[in-house]
C-alpha cells in the first residue's frame, strides 16, 4: 500500500510514517466512543486513513502494542466516516492479567462493543477488515494466516466513499507506541453468502 494515499484525521502526539510500518505514539484521553451506556462522548482519537469507492475489498494489518500499559491503551482498524459514523476493532488493555479483544461499531451516533477476554501476554494481532457494499466484516488471526471472524456489520453511511485505516488511542492519563505492519490491499476475502436466498422485497 502507498502510505502517502493516507491522512489523519486528527494527529498523534507524535508518528513515524515509513514505507513499511506506521508508529502512533498516543496522547492522553484520546479515545473514540458515542453516547451509548453512560452518554459519555468522546471523538478525538487520531486516525489515518486512505479513502475509496471500491465496494468489494480486504484490507489487513499487524499491530503491535507491546508498550500498552495502562486501561484502555489500544490501537487497530478504522472505517471512520464522521463523528458519528464509525467502525473499530482493536485489543484493549485492561490489567495485567486480561485485555479485551473487542469492535465497536457506531451508526448514526450510538456505540455498542462487542468483546472477549484475552491474556495480557499477547502484544501482537492481525486485523483484516472486509467490505461489501454496505457490510462489513472483522477478523483477527495472532499469525496473519489463520483468521477468526470478530463479527459481520453495516454502517448505515457506509455504501458510498469511505475511509478506512489504522487508529491508536489511550482514554485515561496514559500514552503509549503503537506499530502498524505488513499492511495490505487485496480482492475482497468475504466471499458472497450461498446459503438461504434473500426474502423477496
């Protein structure tokens, strides 16, 4: 992938943008979120992205979050659109012991989070991200080979142009370094459904 077709949205306390990796060093409170729960809202994580109106793609990354120390220090993929419209996966750290591997996704200003419990002794994740139209799915895989789906979604404001990309954040008084790697753009790797036909309109 050619870095230079990426922008941020927002910039890092600082970064490292070369022709291989990507390094997002994180501010404090800095985090995507919206509404959802506590009503809290918070829009100011950064974001780097290419934009496409190809509607049939995959696109896969490495990261790398071995300096993530404190709660809620994460980083991974991002299709954000606007403040209100987004999707997110990532590993969040939670204690010493467990992180959660989690994807939030956000139409028209509410959140939700979908997550599972991982050991804190993973520090690296592949993420592949998928698009048809205007669904998406998710996977992780801890080798870049064997991939497990996270989940199937649609954003709502998701049909037409989009962004997609990398993010890192840190919600409370921490900051961290973030590594991006092995980033690619493939044919679409979510094959059509074959299964039960669509319900007649």
């Amino acid at each position: 992938m050619n870095l230079n077709d990426f922008q941020w949205t927002r910039t890092p306390m600082d970064c490292i943008v070369s022709g291989e990796s990507v390094e997002i060093t994180t501010r404090p409170h800095t985090d995507l979120w919206q509404r959802t729960y506590y009503h809290f809202r918070n829009d100011n994580a950064p974001v780097f992205q290419t934009e496409t109106d190809e509607t049939f793609f995959s696109f896969q990354v490495k990261t790398d979050f071995t300096q993530s120390a404190h709660r809620f220090d994460q980083c991974g993929i991002v299709v954000y659109l606007d403040s209100e419209n987004w999707l997110k996966a990532s590993v969040e750290y939670e204690n010493g012991e467990i992180q959660h591997l989690g994807s939030v996704v956000t139409n028209h200003g509410y959140s939700d989070w979908a997550t599972t419990e991982l050991d804190a002794s993973v520090k690296t994740m592949w993420y592949r991200l998928s698009r048809r139209k205007d669904d998406y799915r998710i996977e992780c895989s801890q080798d870049g080979q064997r991939w497990q789906q996270m989940r199937i979604c649609h954003l709502h404001e998701g049909g037409s142009r989009i962004r997609f990309g990398l993010y890192a954040c840190s919600p409370e008084e921490s900051s961290f370094t973030a590594v991006f790697s092995h980033m690619a753009l493939t044919p679409c790797a979510w094959q059509a459904h074959d299964g039960q036909q669509p319900d007649e309109p």
